[in-house]
C-alpha cells in the first residue's frame, strides 16, 4: 500500500535562505508524487507534480521537486525564500490504481522570518 | 482547472445533529472525492463519490456515517451524521476532470461540534 512520510512538521528559515521540505514515500506501483500548499483557511493549491519522465520537476513559485527512485524520496526545494511561502505544504501519492485519489503525508508548516 | 464552491463554508452544530455539506463544479468532472482533515493533521480520504451509484468508502468509514450523493457530473453532497465533538474537522471537496488528470480542491468546510 502507498504511504507518505514528511519529516519534520515545522520548518522555520529566514528569507532568502533555501527552503527544503522532505518526504519519502513507500509505493507497490511506480509511483504519481504531488506537492500541496495550505495557505491559512485556504484550500490546497498544487505546486507541482510527478508523473513520468524527467526527475526534476518545477512548479510554481519558484519551487521544484526531485525525484529519488533509489531513495524513495520527492523532497521539496526553493533556493530562497519569501515571507509568502509560509504556509503548510503537503506531499501526496496517488493510490494504487488512481491519478487523482491521493494519500497524503502530515504536512510540514513552513515558517518565513525576517 | 475547475472552480470549486463548497457551502458552508463553516457551521457551529449540535450534538447528535446531521449536516450536509456541498460541492459544487463549475464544469462537469469525471472524478469527486470527499477528505477530511482533523484539527492538525493531514487530509484523510473519506470516499469517492460515483455518478449515479453509491460512493466507494476508505477504510474506517461507513455510509450511515457519511451518506454522500452525486447526482450528476457537477454536484456532490456529503452528510456527517449523528455528529459528535470527534467530526469536529473541516471536510474538502476534491474533483479531477479525468481519470489521469490532476486533483483540485475546495476551499474546505470547518465543522465545529459542540
């Protein structure tokens, strides 16, 4: 069964400095990775997605993902940050035998600070 | 993409109360699903509403809890029956206009039960 781990709920960096997000997943099924953002009594907006095909994936707001087969990871990175990026951000798997029904990590909350 | 209207977006009920909420598409979807998301946790899917049928319900979750119709290709509702303070989350709408298209959500519904 598919399984998402995100490490670390909070995260706290000072803008301008890199933004890394982590997750590993566990799939039975070549894996469909997804990057949600939260932001405060919003609903989830995708930043980006994995499908097939090139491993490093941009999304929006200058944040991008990577996929590590041997590593099972899709970790989530921005080289620098802004105070707007605070928010929750959600890593994803599809089911097996679905696209779009997803499994979803904890979430890490990020924190921007001056 | 697909503009996503949830109502309520937020009740305060009773105990032993029943609430509906809905979830309506701007366009027609093949794909709705209904989460849940508990007070600092992660999005936990509660069922795949199917046109026409009944809903295919996760693990842990039951029609007589959660009855959900889907009339046609726009609309879905799901009812949080006989609440108590533990239904106390905000429920999201999800649709997905294909079968291997990306998820978009609702802005979500708080549920508070006192």
């Amino acid at each position: 069964a598919q399984s998402v781990t995100q490490l670390g709920s909070h995260v706290s960096v000072s803008e301008g400095a890199l933004v890394l997000l982590r997750c590993n997943y566990s799939s039975s099924v070549p894996p469909y990775l997804f990057w949600y953002v939260q932001y405060p009594n919003q609903g989830l907006q995708l930043l980006l997605k994995y499908t097939t095909g090139a491993t490093l994936v941009k999304g929006i707001n200058g944040f991008e993902a990577e996929f590590k087969k041997s590593e099972t990871s899709f970790h989530l990175t921005k080289p620098s940050a802004h105070m707007s990026d605070a928010a929750e951000y959600f890593c994803a798997v599809a089911a097996e035998g679905g696209y779009n029904k997803l499994i979803f990590g904890a979430g890490t909350r990020l924190a921007v600070h001056p | 993409s697909a503009v996503i209207s949830q109502k309520p977006s937020r009740d305060i009920c009773q105990r032993g109360t029943s609430l509906t909420i809905q979830c309506q598409v701007d366009s027609q979807v093949t794909m709705m699903f209904w989460y849940r998301q508990q007070p600092g946790q992660s999005l936990t899917l509660i069922a795949t509403a199917n046109q026409g049928s009944e809903a295919t319900y996760e693990s842990g979750f039951v029609i007589d809890k959660f009855p959900i119709s889907r009339p046609n290709l726009t609309f879905s509702t799901l009812t949080v029956s006989n609440m108590s303070p533990e239904d106390s989350s905000i429920y999201l709408c999800s649709v997905a206009k294909g079968v291997d298209t990306e998820a978009f959500f609702g802005q979500g519904t708080r549920l508070t039960v006192v």
